[in-house]
C-alpha cells in the first residue's frame, strides 16, 4: 500500500498504536523487489555488511487482570497526516468464538485524501483471552479498487508466523518469519499495551507483524503526563519507542503512544514520525456497555500534552 494503505491496516498500533505508523512506507525503498520499477542505468549494489537487529532483553511482563474491554466495547478515532485530516477507524470487541475474542478494525479514508488515493478496508485478529495473544490475523484491504487479501497464522510453541497474501488477481504469494520473544500484529497489541503493568522507566519489547512485513518495536514508558483529547482532559501514560524492520534494519520508525492511566486504559493518540512528515490517530469517540457513551462535540479540542 502506498503511504496511505497502512491508515488502514489498523492504527495501526500500539495503539495500533505505535506500531501501526511504524508500517506506513513513505518511500520506494519500501516496496517489495518484485513492485519497484526497473533501473537500467544504475550501478551495481556495493555490497555492506548484513545489518541485524538487537534481540528483545526480556518478554513482556504478565499482563494485569481482569480485561479493561469486553464485548461491545467500540472505539472511534480520526486519522490525521501530514496536518490534515486522512479518514476515520473504528476498533471493535467483538463476542468470543472457539475460545478466542476478536477484534475488528475498520478505516476509510475520506473525501479529500481520496482524491489523491482512495483506501478502505479492515483487519480482524483473534486473541487468547488470558495471554492477548494472537491465533489469527487477516486483512482485506481496497486501494483505488485494487484489492488486496492477507491471511496470517501464528503458532506461538515454534514463534512461527506464516502469511499468505494476493494483491488483485497476481498469484498468490507466502512469507514465514520467526519472532523473538513475543509476537503480535499491529490491531491486537493495542489491547495488550492496555493490560500491561505501565510504570515510569518500564521497558516494553516485542515483534509486531503488519502489512506483510515483521517489526521489532522496542520502548519506554516515559512519564504520566496530563493530557487534553477531543473527550476531555485524562491522566496518561506516555510511551515512545522505535519499531525496525526487521529484514531492511535501515528502516525504522520513531512513535508515541498515550494510554489513560484509569480503569479503562483508553489508547488516547498514536503520533508517528515518517520522511513524509507526522502521521497521528487520535480517539474521538467510546462506547461501552453498561456506560454513557463519549463521543467528541462541534469545536472538539486537539490533542496536547
């Protein structure tokens, strides 16, 4: 997907949120061999060294119990880049099934972003209701009418993660990568960065999969700061790491993530950092059974902290 795509893919982390802006390609250099257009007049590669990642020091830590979501739980951001306004995306906890609970995300961008590139599309996961990790993952993604399909499997005993893929009517395509100490994808971490036991100076590591590529997004909580949203003023958790590609180590992004520091652990804004600029989602809006619902009003304060 272009620059745009990933606005999709979910928030893309962690809150999509972090990691999800970690996904956005913002050059040629980031699309796959097989899509970049042929160089005739360039120069043989000088060859480097092979660059490698550093492994995560530690897992992540247990998670804190019970759930801060459930079922019917629907959150509702918008998507800004490059200082206007890109789309909307909605996260829903959906009822379980076989065991697991899943998560639906749903963007669009709107009516002036379409103009240059018209994106709509969904990822759901399925996550194990006590570890909030990963079984399945899928995204089905349309980008100017080209469709895009990708299927993902992880199996946590072997830290496998197998994707199938097709864009349009290509042949079908396959990656398997292998995870270092925790693997997630891009809309479920979201929901796991709301269980963990947040506290200044905590280190947070982990391997996130997206758009068909695997990150490793190492952190830090920051520092509780008080943040203002569209929703109001909230208590937050700041955390900021750098998601690196994993097979291109050169590529890396830098990200920011704020969680409410309250029973509900809302993801309150994701800013991301790109060579095309700031790329951020923030929530405008929350439903939850059994509580009033929020939403965003005319003349809605941006983000500060």
């Amino acid at each position: 997907m272009s620059s745009l795509r990933p606005l999709l893919a979910t928030w893309l982390l962690l809150c999509s949120s972090g990691t999800a802006w970690a996904q956005l390609p913002d050059t040629e250099a980031d699309k796959p061999d097989a899509e970049k257009p042929a160089d005739t007049h360039s120069a043989a590669p000088i060859e480097e060294p092979p660059l490698t990642v550093e492994p995560c020091a530690q897992a992540l830590p247990a998670l804190r119990m019970p759930l801060t979501f459930m079922p019917g739980e629907v959150l509702e951001f918008d998507l800004d880049a490059m200082g206007a306004q890109a789309g909307k995306m909605t996260l829903r906890v959906q009822k379980q099934q076989n065991g697991q609970i899943p998560v639906l995300a749903e963007a669009q961008t709107n009516s002036f972003f379409s103009k240059v590139r018209r994106v709509r599309g969904s990822a759901t996961t399925w996550l194990h209701p006590r570890t909030l990790r990963p079984r399945r993952y899928v995204e089905d993604a349309t980008e100017n009418e080209l469709r895009r399909k990708v299927e993902v499997a992880f199996t946590h005993k072997d830290r496998a993660i197998k994707v199938d893929y097709q864009i349009g009517q290509r042949s079908k395509g396959q990656f398997n990568y292998t995870y270092d100490k925790d693997g997630l994808d891009v809309a479920g971490s979201i929901y796991l960065l709301r269980q963990l036991p947040l506290e200044e100076n905590m280190s947070v590591c982990f391997d996130v999969y997206g758009v068909r590529r695997l990150w490793r997004m190492q952190g830090q909580v920051l520092k509780k700061e008080q943040v203002t949203t569209p929703l109001g003023q909230f208590n937050a958790w700041h955390l900021s790491g750098i998601a690196v590609r994993l097979d291109r180590p050169k590529q890396k992004r830098e990200v920011h993530v704020w969680i409410s520091d309250d029973a509900r652990r809302l993801p309150l804004a994701a800013v991301g950092t790109l060579d095309l600029g700031t790329v951020r989602a923030t929530l405008t809006g929350v439903s939850r059974p059994g509580e009033k619902r929020q939403e965003a009003g005319p003349g809605k304060e941006e983000m500060k902290w």
